[in-house]
C-alpha cells in the first residue's frame, strides 16, 4: 500500500510540472503574457504617434489640416486621436468670402482611407466671422464637405443663436439645416431674417 503511495505522489507531482511546463510554452497559453488581460494579448501591437499634422490638397490649395497632440493605429483601419484641431478653409468666390473655419475637440477618429473626421467630447467650431458651433461629437466628410452631428448643438452667432437636434452644415455655401427641436432665438433690434 505504502508503495502505491509513493507512486501516485510522483505522478501527480510529474503531471503538475508537466501542466506549468505546457501552460508557460504552449504559445497560446498565457507564457509571457501573464498578467496581462486576455483582450490586450490577442490584440496586435498599436503604432503610437505624437504631434500627427494631416493635410489635404485640393491641387496647390490646401484644403484642411488637422492636428493631434497624439494618435493611435487601431486594427480597423482608423486612427484614434486626442486633442484634434481641424482647419478647414473655405474657397474665395461670388457666393463665399472665404474665412477659416476651427473644429476643436477632446478626442476624435479619423477613417484612413476615406479620411472622415468624428471629433467627439466638448467640440466646438468657430469661423472667423465669429459664429460658434457647440456640440459633443461632430462629424466631417472632406468629400462632400459637410460636417454633420445627431447630437444637440447650439450654434451662436451675431444675428442670433440656433439650437436643436441632428445639424447638417456645409461650409462652403453656408447651408444650414436642422432635423429635430429647432429652437432660434433673434436678438432684439434685428429687422430682417434674410
């Protein structure tokens, strides 16, 4: 009896040694990766950038920049980034006097191939005719030109502030539309609504 002791004490202790041994080898066990959660194990390496500048041309006429204090490459093809501020300028013509336009925001995301912009966390807009944009996520298609959000904006201005749900806004001609709880509020002393 004794001697089947002896013997099933040793192949527990070999079988024990033999699990360590297969769990700390085995490259899709936990090896060196101990400690470290599951879902950041199974993720590829992320490229890390700071001071990121992109810039789009529309022939020898920028058309917007944008800056990142950082980014980050994310396995879906999209470049998370922090403290993004996008310039967008407009072109000089008989419809247009032209004028930048500012997008600022705490974080946002930018699509690599397509180079759509979502600016998300206190964004605010402002041109240089001093209107502001104010709302908590913001979109942009450099395609179309158009930034758009779901969210509720306040849009101020000198003749008057606009607020509401769901804003369409092209910069280049200016058009504005509005898709729930529109609210307009026109100061006191203004004649014209054209």
């Amino acid at each position: 009896m004794r001697r089947y002791r002896k013997y099933l004490f040793l192949i527990s202790s070999g079988i024990i040694v033999a699990i360590v041994a297969w769990k700390l080898y085995n490259p899709e066990g936990r090896g060196s990766d101990a400690g470290v959660p599951e879902q950041q194990q199974q993720q590829p390496s992320r490229l890390q950038l700071t001071g990121i500048h992109l810039v789009q041309y529309d022939g020898d006429v920028v058309r917007w920049d944008m800056r990142a204090e950082r980014a980050i490459h994310q396995a879906d093809d999209v470049v998370a980034v922090s403290q993004p501020d996008l310039t967008i300028y407009r072109r000089v013509d008989e419809r247009n006097d032209g004028g930048d336009l500012s997008i600022a925001a705490c974080g946002g995301r930018v699509e690599q191939e397509t180079r759509a912009m979502t600016f998300s966390g206190a964004v605010h807009a402002n041109d240089e005719q001093g209107h502001l944009l104010l709302t908590e996520q913001l979109h942009f298609d450099p395609k179309r030109q158009l930034l758009h959000t779901p969210s509720r904006f306040v849009l101020e201005g000198s003749k008057g502030r606009l607020s509401g749900v769901g804003l369409q806004l092209n910069p280049e001609n200016r058009s504005v539309s509005v898709l729930k709880q529109v609210r307009i509020v026109i100061p006191k002393g203004w004649k014209s609504l054209v």
